[in-house]
C-alpha cells in the first residue's frame, strides 16, 4: 500500500495534512501570505514549500493545487531558478543570513510577476538570520503584494522572532515512522536490507535518509565513531584523555561524534529499561543488549542526558578539550566481550 497521500500526488511520503491543506490553499486561491514550515532538517520542508510554488505557478496544472512537475516552470522552481522565485539562504562565507539579503526580498517583490501568477520567496533554515535580519523582515511581511508568497523553513518556530511567528501559517512536520521511510527510499532505488537500515538510523527523516545513502562517508565516519565508542568503554583512562585530546580539534567533527554517541546511548536505555521499541541503530542490536545487562537504567539515562548536554554546551562555545574529558570520564568500564 502506497502510504504517500494518493490525493495530492505531489510525490510527498507522509506529511498528508499538510500536503491536503496547502493543495486546498492553492486549488481554492486561500493562500495565506506567509508560510513556515518547521521540523528538523531531512524531514521534507524543502520539498514541501517547492511544491507549494510549483502548484501556484505551474504552467499546465493536472488539476486545481496539482502542478505537473513536468513542465518548464515547474522545472526551473525545482532547479531554484525560475525568474519569479528567490531562494535566501546562509552565504557559505557569513555566519548569518545577512540583513543585505533581506532586503534584497523587498526589491525582488516591488516588480510584478514577470512569467508567472505569484511571485515567491523561499527563505531556507531561516533560524540563521540574526534579529536585525528577521526584524527587515518583518516590514516586508507586512507590506507584501497579493502576488506574494514567503515561505520560510526552520528547525522550529520558537528560535524565530516572535512578530514573525504571529504573521505565517505555522506547519509543524514531524518525523515520519519507519516504514514510510522505508518506501520512499525503495522508491528512490536504494536496495531493501539498506533502505531499511537507512530507515531506522536517519530518525523519521527521508531526505537525511537519501542523503545518506548518497554519501557512504556519512555512514563511515558513523561506524568509525560506534568502534571508537566500544574501544572507549573498555579504556584505560590516560587513553581515553588521549582519544578526547584529538576528539576536542575538530569541533564540527566533534558535535557529530557526540550525534553518533547519542543515538546508540538512548538505544542502550531502551534496552535497559525492556522498552519494546525499534532500535535506531539496528545494524548493532546484538551489542547494544550486551552492554544493556552490563550497564543499568540509571547509568544508561545518566549518560545519555550528559551527551544530550554536551551538545548543547558545544553550541555555546564552552572549552572542547575540557567537555570532551569531562563527557569521556564519566563513561563506565566495562570489559570488551570480543
């Protein structure tokens, strides 16, 4: 059974409230002037804000709200470069999207449409713009033409200002479960066993999922991390201030060791406390019910919260080499069964 919405036919996997709500929006000429699609990145905001503008502008609609993907500005939108569409996005070089950006929005939508019925603006992870960003912004909401369509993306609705939040509809997308995660990258021609394992690992995510298996570094650094993760438990503890030493030179390479950490220590706490829940980390099972008799529930959460915490502290820009010990120290011993 096809568990993408059969109705809509915009080629979403899971997400059919919302697929449902914004083809009505745009079948009925509903449209509100701003959008925000929230949820973590991979779960489909992109994707779902392109087919929003494809089925405004689509130059032979199959029916009301349904573009036909096909034809030559629906092509130009999914390739971000149709005349009446603007994508603001981070500048590789800047640490925020800068308040030059946005103002460039207000320009771009002063002129009318110059192929199409909407003009649309696509503001990618706009958690990234600073206050004064956001705060240009918000005048451009305010004083958008009827032609306008702002759709914005972010991590979550509470990081953005909230005098923005008040002027867009609020789409919240959640982590969809395995099993349609599992079909849409059968879909896309990645094999069973890795479709499923990719399921279960990219957390309710399908495009992270179709990242992954696109980059076979991604899951080489993850596997690397989980041996180092097993080396670690049964280190001595010079080795391990060794091993947080070289973890705390890389700070990127750091938060997504400790990602790694995270997702194996909360499946260890599942086993642990006999929840009957799908592993993340399926791939690893027999090891993971190994350490669960070997480490309680209360040690399991323990660790789990102060990784959960060490992520957080990273972003803050606390000292590396310091959390990086710290978070190492606290691990128990435990002997290696190998």
């Amino acid at each position: 059974m096809n568990t993408a919405n059969p109705l809509a036919g915009w080629e979403i996997y899971g997400h059919d409230w919302a697929v449902e709500m914004l083809q009505q929006h745009a079948a009925h000429q509903t449209l509100r002037h701003a959008y925000l699609f929230t949820g973590p990145r991979g779960v489909g905001r992109r994707t779902i804000a392109i087919r929003l503008a494809q089925s405004l502008n689509c130059q032979t609609l199959l029916a009301p709200g349904l573009p036909c993907r096909v034809c030559r500005s629906c092509k130009q939108i999914e390739a971000g470069r149709h005349p009446d569409m603007l994508i603001i996005r981070k500048p590789d070089d800047k640490k925020d999207i800068i308040a030059e950006q946005v103002r460039e929005v207000s320009k771009f939508l002063s002129l009318k449409p110059y192929m199409a019925d909407y003009k649309v603006v696509l503001f990618l992870n706009f958690e990234d713009a600073n206050r004064s960003s956001q705060n240009i912004l918000l005048k451009t909401l305010e004083e958008a033409p009827s032609y306008a369509t702002l759709l914005l993306t972010a991590n979550n609705a509470e990081q953005l200002e909230p005098t923005i939040i008040s002027r867009c509809e609020i789409m919240r997308l959640r982590p969809l479960p395995v099993p349609i995660v599992e079909e849409f990258l059968l879909s896309r021609g990645v094999t069973g066993d890795f479709a499923h394992l990719l399921a279960h690992l990219c957390s309710g995510r399908p495009g992270y999922a179709l990242e992954l298996s696109e980059d076979k570094s991604k899951l080489s650094f993850r596997a690397e991390k989980l041996d180092d993760l097993r080396k670690l438990l049964s280190a001595k503890r010079r080795d391990r201030f060794h091993y947080a030493e070289k973890l705390a030179k890389d700070k990127d390479a750091f938060n997504q060791t400790l990602l790694v950490w995270l997702s194996y220590w909360r499946d260890v706490l599942l086993k642990a406390s006999g929840a009957s829940v799908a592993l993340t980390n399926i791939d690893r099972a027999e090891e993971i019910e190994e350490l669960s008799y070997d480490i309680a529930r209360p040690l399991a959460r323990s660790i789990t919260v102060a990784i959960e915490k060490a992520i957080d502290r990273l972003d803050k820009n606390v000292n590396p080499r310091l959390l990086a010990e710290v978070t190492l120290m606290d691990w128990p011993r435990v002997k290696s069964r190998s």
